[in-house]
C-alpha cells in the first residue's frame, strides 16, 4: 500500500505547467518548505493543449541510524 496522499490537483486550459503549478502551491503555503513531508509532482498534457497536474504527498522516510564508532586501539 502506498502512502502517497493527494494534496491538490488542477487544470489550465493554455498547458503552462508551471503557472498551474504555482497556482496550486499558492493554496497550500508552506507545503514546499515543510522539510518533514516529501512532494511528487505528476504532469499530463492533452491533445488540446492543455494540462493537468496532481500534487502528492508522503512524510519523508527516517534517515538509517549509523552504527556507533567503535574507539580506535
């Protein structure tokens, strides 16, 4: 099971991904700063010359814990 959860999603009719994009942030502040939480961005482009996107989030793996340094003899 993916832990993957939808945040946001939208159309634009002129296919700028990159306004859409911006648009869809801008209703969520603070979510690319979040350092906690990873975010996956899934782009489609239509026939017509429009795109869509979808904002996914999942909380960011723990780091592997390092095993302790043994003292050197």
């Amino acid at each position: 099971m993916s832990d993957w959860v939808l945040v946001d999603q939208g159309t634009r009719a002129d296919g700028d991904n990159n306004a859409l994009r911006r648009d869809l942030l801008a209703a969520h502040p603070g979510l690319e700063d979040d350092a906690s939480i990873e975010l996956r961005f899934d782009i489609a482009c239509a026939r017509d010359g429009g795109a869509s996107l979808r904002i996914w989030r999942r909380p960011r793996p723990a780091r592997p814990r390092r095993k302790p340094r043994t003292p050197s003899r």
